[in-house]
C-alpha cells in the first residue's frame, strides 16, 4: 500500500481498536456477563466504528495541532 494512504489506514486501525475497547466496556457495565455477550458486543461495536472512523479523520487534525501548542520542538542540535 502507498504510504499516502497512511492517514487513513491509520485513523480506520484506531478507530476500530478504540470503539472495540469503549463498546466493550459499555456493553459489558449495561449488560454484564450474560450469555450471548459477544454478538451483544458485536452488534454495539459495528455501529460505533461506522461513528468513530470518520470521526477520527475529521478529529485527528486538529488533535496534532492542539498536541504540537502543547509540546516544546526539539532544540536544534549544534555540531
């Protein structure tokens, strides 16, 4: 795959892990160890990611920018 692509591929991994991790801890506190739990998961996490992934590349510029204000640039090195 073309490097180029490498915003997005990295925005659809993150977005799938995050809503993953956040559906399952919501799924599992509303619902608790039930029978059945993972196609209850399933269903609440399919949705989430379909929200999270263009979230995430709209979102995700302004993050770096808010990070790179909040961050001090390296020094330059003298040699």
């Amino acid at each position: 795959m073309s490097p180029r692509f490498a915003p997005i591929l990295f925005g659809f991994v993150l977005s799938a892990l995050m809503s993953l991790v956040v559906s399952g801890i919501a799924t599992l506190r509303n619902a608790g160890p039930v029978d059945g739990f993972v196609l209850l998961w399933l269903g609440a996490w399919l949705p989430s990611w379909f929200i999270a992934f263009p979230t995430v590349l709209v979102v995700a510029p302004f993050a770096r920018r808010l990070v790179g204000r909040m961050v001090k640039a390296p020094a330059a090195q003298v040699q």
